[in-house]
C-alpha cells in the first residue's frame, strides 16, 4: 500500500499543497482530479520522489520512503509516465522499451504493447526516440515501456495530453491492462470523462482534497462545484 500522510509543500514561500492524505491500495486504478494548478502534478512528482514534501511522509508498505529518490523509488516498484515525455537522441524504441537489453522481454510482447498503444511495430520500433517523433508519439512509447515494466504502481501525469481524440478509449486498454497485471495505477487528470475511468478518485482544487470517494461519486461532486470554485476561477 502507498500512501501519502499530512503533506504538505511549499516554494518560494507559497504553499501548494494542505495537509494532503491519500492512500492507494494494491490492484485499484484512482484517478487525482482538479483544475489546471490545484496541486495535482506536485502530488505526483512527491509520489514518484522528484519532490520531497516540507512536511509528511510517503509511505509505502508502511516504510517511510520520504528521503528517497526517483532511482531507489523505481526499484521498490514505483514508476511514472511524466506529462512531457523525455526525448533520447541516438535510441531507438525497441531500445528504450528494454531499457537497453536490460529487460528480458520477447520480440512478441514488444510488438504487442506497441501496437496496443497505437503504434504499429514495423514502423516505430526502429525509431529514434528524439525529435523525430511527435509529442503524442513519444507518450504512446512512454505508455509502452510502462506496460512492459509492470509496476506495482504506475503514476500517470495527465496520459491523454498531447494525444489526439482516441485518447479515451487507450486509456481504457492501458488501465484494463495494468488491471490484468496488478498494477495500482495513479492517473492525474483534469478532465472528467478520464477521471470516470478508474474505481477511486481525489478531487484536489487550492492544493487540498475537496472530496474523495467512488469515481462516479467525485466526478458528479465536480461537475457541480469546480466551475464557480473561486481556485478554479483564479
């Protein structure tokens, strides 16, 4: 079980994030819901190690894993799609979803994770993962090496930006996959039709939990309220 317990985080002398706990249990996709700035992104980062919170701890399996980082996270089974995919001159992407032979994993599960993102083997696996590709591209190829990773938990930083209007329905295939595999997926999102997608959800406006329950439930709750919220709004 991951959880986060009484985070807080501030910069520059602002803080972003109030006394934040959530908790994520093995085998369940949640979604983290809110408008453009809430904090939604900085829950991720401090999730993944990127960010260590000003105050709070981040638990996993009841370890404190606050002071560790990306690298050691990662190793303990915790990984992230980022919101803007890196770019890798001179790598291809049969090379980067190996993680350069390091990931024993046959040519048929390679080409299946592709194309099950969208992408179809013969022209993409040779690819470079650098300019070449497109935006939306190189997040369907970040979505990929996450699939072949098999995670315990998957955070996924706004998956359908930059894609086009499927964006939807892989979602869906990448959840139901993950699901299959018993990752605990973590989806940041500001639009409700992706948020309805996972079983849980935390609606985060103003860098606090406004409302947490069944994702039905929070994505009704949010409809009505995030339009006239004066955070929205500002």
């Amino acid at each position: 079980m991951l959880c986060l317990r009484n985070v807080e985080y501030s910069q520059n002398g602002r803080r972003i994030l109030h006394s934040i706990n959530m908790t994520f249990r093995e085998g369940m996709s949640y979604s983290i819901l809110g408008p453009n700035g809430a904090g939604k992104s900085t829950i991720a980062r401090i999730l993944m190690g990127e960010l260590r919170p000003t105050s709070g701890q981040v638990l996993l399996d009841g370890e404190d894993v606050t002071g560790l980082n990306v690298t050691e996270r990662a190793k303990r089974g915790i990984s992230m799609a980022w919101q803007e995919p890196a770019r890798y001159d001179g790598i291809t992407v049969r090379n980067y979803l190996t993680l350069g032979g390091k990931l024993k994993i046959g040519e048929d599960e390679i080409r299946e994770v592709l194309e099950l993102v969208g992408l179809p083997y013969e022209l993409y696996a040779h690819r470079f993962v650098d300019k070449s590709l497109s935006g939306g591209e190189r997040k369907r190829v970040e979505l990929a090496s996450l699939l072949l990773l098999k995670p315990r938990y998957a955070i996924l930083d706004e998956p359908d930006s930059g894609l086009d209007i499927t964006a939807g329905k892989l979602i869906e295939v990448i959840l139901d996959r993950f699901r299959k595999c018993g990752t605990t997926v973590i989806l940041i999102t500001h639009h409700e039709g992706i948020a309805l997608k996972t079983d849980f959800a935390y609606f985060v406006c103003g860098g606090r939990i406004v409302r947490k329950g069944f994702s039905q439930e929070v994505v009704d709750y949010y409809r009505k309220t995030c339009r006239r919220c004066s955070f929205a709004e500002g």
